[in-house]
C-alpha cells in the first residue's frame, strides 16, 4: 500500500519519464542520449521513473535471433541488446518496451503473455497492461494487416518466409482483450499510429514533410483502424507510437463524441483529397471495424495528448522526449501500488526518494484469465492451429467471476508485484561471431520460465510449452548452453 505522504508527494511532482520511438535496438544510445537530457533538464538519469520504447525494439540474444526478425538483409545487425541478456550491461533504468514488425519474434513469442527481455528491461506481450504506482501502461505490440488480423497466433518456429512477415501483425483476440478494459488507462502505447489521428494535429505540414502519408491516407491505408477503435474506448491521458519515422504531436478532445470518426465529421477544415473516403467510413462504420461498441469506461482525462516519435539515429528531438508526466491520478492507486527504495544518489534534485515496483494489473489479469481457453496457437509438435471452439463470447458475468478470483488468489495474497524472475534460456553473443546472421538456421524456441510461472499464477494452460521430446531434437542441433548464474537476483 502506498503511504499517504508517498501518494501526496507524486501528486506534487508526478512521474519522470522518457519515450523513444523507434529503438532499432540501440540501447546503448538510448541510454546515453537518455541521461544527456535529462541533464539538460537538472535531472539524473536514476531519477526517471521509466523509459518506454514504442517497438523495433529488436531484442535479439545471439545471431540465430536475427534469422526471427523480419528486416532487410542491408539492415541486419546484432544490435546492443544481447549485451543487456548476458549481464555485460545493465539497464540504468526501467525499462518498457512494447514489439513493432522488425522484431527477434521468436523470443517476444516465448514472452506472449510479457515479461523481463533482460534485468529490469519489460515487454508488455502482444498486449498487456501493467502498473507503476499511478500509472496504469497499456500497450498493444506489432502493427495492423487487414488480412491476417482476424487469424490465430498461427506462426511458430520454423518460420517460413510468410511467417516471418505475418508473425508481428496485431490480431483481434489480443485487441478484443483490450477492449475489455474498464479501468481509467493513464499512458497507451502503439507501435503504428491509430487511423486518422493526424488529423488532430497540424496534418498539413505532416503531408507536406511526408506526401506519401496523403496519399496512404487518400488509399484508406494509412494507420490502424483496431488502433482507432482502442484509442475511442480507452481514451487515455498519454498515447505513444513510433513506426512512421517522424515526430508529430495531437491534442485529441472528442468532447462527449462516441468515437473519431465522429468527432471528424463535425471538422470544417479537412483536407477535399480526404472527405470522400472519411464519409465511406463513416457511412460504413469502418473507423470502428471489429471493435466492439463503446460501453461504460472511466477515462483518466477529457483530453489525449498523442505524441509519436522517430527511430533512433533521427536528431534526438525527433526520437526522444523526456518529460513529467503532470499530476498522475490518484483515485485508482490501492493496494496494488508498492514502493521501493531508489538507489543512494548524493546528486538526487528530487524530493521524492522512492520509486514504484512495477506491478501486474488485476482488472487485466482477470481478463487474460478469461480469455485464456479462446488462445489459439500453433501446436509444438504439429505446428497446426486447433480450430476454433464453439464457445460463446465471454459475459461480463464470466469476467465478474475472474476478477473475484483474481482478487481473492492474488491481489489479496500480495502477488501482484511482478517478480524479477528473468533468466537466460537461449546462447548469449560469442564475441569471436562477426554480429551478423552467418548461417540461415533458425532459432529454437525455448520454453520460458517466466511464461510457465505467469501460467501458473493465473492457473491457466501455458499453451507456450514444448514438449521434451521436441526440445531434445532441437538441441542436437545446437551447443548444451550452461546456466551457472542465469537468474536476475533481488537487486535492481
């Protein structure tokens, strides 16, 4: 439980934060242009509350990941994650971080339901919702494709070449969870902008800059219509995106509207190219397209502040914002909400001397739990989907019921602090590799501990596992990697 004059003092000065774009899996620019700013603004780097990275994250352990992610052969490198996952380095700050579609998904796979890339690094899963004290972070991972957004996870290791460029695609179970949500969502997170949301801000000059986004959106193509629908539901105080490789800023007021495309058709000044294709969407509910309708949901603000950032190697204004988050809301911080002591900082300039452990989120636990017997992957051994069951959708009497279980074997037990249970499965980095893919072996998919004990928790199938008999036949192919000290201990 949060102490009164803890909760009092965050009121005062809110969260320190910092959001990347695009991290092309530059950690360790990242890290170092992060403590610059923060400098600038008489700020250390220990006193950020997170750093978000809005996808291309490129968590890539070893050169067998970089045959997981689909990216030009010109623009595959090893990148300074795997620095991070061995223990040569160690994340200065927390980190959270959502997948884009050039990601190691292979690994992200093994981490569906999220969970720890390295010490103190946390991805949200294909979707999630976690929380740090005040905030509650939702965040969405890959980007939309009309044709494969109403499949299931059906691409599993060994990829084929469309596995490789469908596996990163957002699917309608993982956004149909989102929409479940009730709770007020302070910070959302997307990798691809939502449909239409330039409109809001100075579109004309993002045209201009960028001719090629009219014309995408004059095609009906450009951005995410599920990320529309989820931005009308969740209305957040703070959406974040990357993807687009260019900074660009909205307010988004919907001012009691039911959604976007509603607020858009009382706009006078739309761009001629555009009306046509926004009255099709309108007339045809496509801004809304396999998204539920709006029901009953506290919002955290009457407004949303949407920022997306460019990829790292932009100047850093492009790619980097470092800024306090004004006031988080107190009203929906409880017993969830736990303190830790921040590390000794003789040159600390804030009061605050506590910083939040980050914490599961039980409306979101009780809805993945729900949701859970409706997951369909591909099997380990056949790597066939099941087909889908006849089930009928879930009630809110059944999401009732899992979160009355969820607060009582869970919230009530102290379980929602996420544990530090990161360890390394797979090979690290052999230093005498040249860092790049030399061969076109793929990866082998490991079974995660962290997925195995998420599982658990919620006591739910872990449909991630593999068999032993596949594992052994994927290791003859590969050298027995030792674990001698491969758990992330209790310190930060």
């Amino acid at each position: 439980m949060l102490s009164s004059s803890a909760a009092s003092t965050v009121a005062g000065q809110g969260l320190k934060i910092a959001v990347v774009g695009c991290g092309h899996g530059e950690l360790d620019t990242i890290y170092a242009t992060a403590e610059a700013e923060c400098e600038k603004k008489g700020w250390t780097l220990s006193q950020l509350d997170f750093l978000i990275i809005c996808g291309d994250f490129q968590a890539v352990r070893n050169e067998l990941d970089l045959n997981g992610m689909s990216v030009p052969q010109r623009y595959r490198k090893l990148g300074d994650f795997h620095k991070y996952y061995s223990g040569e380095a160690k994340a200065p700050v927390l980190t959270i971080v959502i997948g884009g579609n050039h990601e190691a998904a292979n690994y992200l796979f093994e981490l569906y339901h999220g969970g720890w890339l390295a010490p103190n690094v946390y991805y949200l899963g294909a979707a999630g919702v976690v929380r740090y004290g005040p905030c509650r972070i939702a965040g969405i991972s890959g980007i939309y494709n009309s044709r494969d957004y109403t499949k299931p996870h059906g691409e599993r290791l060994p990829y084929d070449r469309d596995d490789i460029r469908s596996v990163y695609h957002v699917r309608e179970y993982d956004v149909q969870r989102l929409l479940q949500l009730r709770k007020p969502i302070d910070i959302a997170l997307s990798h691809d902008w939502p449909a239409w949301i330039e409109l809001f801000g100075d579109y004309r000059d993002l045209y201009a800059k960028k001719p090629h986004f009219l014309a995408s959106a004059v095609a009906d193509n450009l951005g995410s219509k599920p990320g529309t629908g989820l931005f009308d539901h969740l209305r957040p105080s703070y959406w974040f995106s990357g993807h687009m490789h260019v900074r660009f800023s909205a307010v988004v007021d919907l001012q009691g509207q039911v959604g976007i495309d509603n607020a858009l058709a009382g706009m006078p000044d739309l761009p001629d190219k555009l009306k046509p294709i926004l009255t099709r969407s309108l007339s045809k509910g496509k801004g809304s397209k396999n998204v539920s309708p709006r029901r009953a949901v506290d919002v955290a603000a009457s407004k949303t502040e949407f920022l997306a950032l460019s990829k790292v190697g932009s100047p850093t204004s492009e790619w980097l914002e470092v800024r306090s988050l004004t006031n988080p809301p107190l009203d929906h911080m409880d017993n969830t909400s736990t303190t830790v002591a921040s590390p000794p900082d003789n040159e600390r300039t804030s009061e605050r001397k506590q910083k939040f452990e980050l914490c599961y989120d039980e409306e979101w636990l009780a809805i993945t739990r729900a949701y859970a017997p409706e997951l369909r992957i591909a099997n380990p051994e056949t790597l066939i989907v099941p087909p889908a069951t006849a089930t009928t959708k879930v009630s809110k009497t059944s999401l009732d019921e899992h979160k009355r279980w969820t607060r009582e074997n869970i919230t009530d037990k102290g379980l929602l602090q996420i544990p530090r249970n990161f360890a390394r499965h797979a090979p690290v980095f052999e230093r005498s590799n040249p860092g790049e893919a030399v061969t076109d072996m793929q990866p082998v998919e490991y079974p995660n501990q962290q997925t195995s004990q998420f599982c658990e928790l919620l006591q739910i199938e872990n449909t991630f596992a593999i068999p032993d008999i596949r594992r052994n036949n994927d290791a003859e192919t590969m050298v027995e990697f030792a674990s001698e000290s491969d758990c992330w201990g209790s310190t930060l």
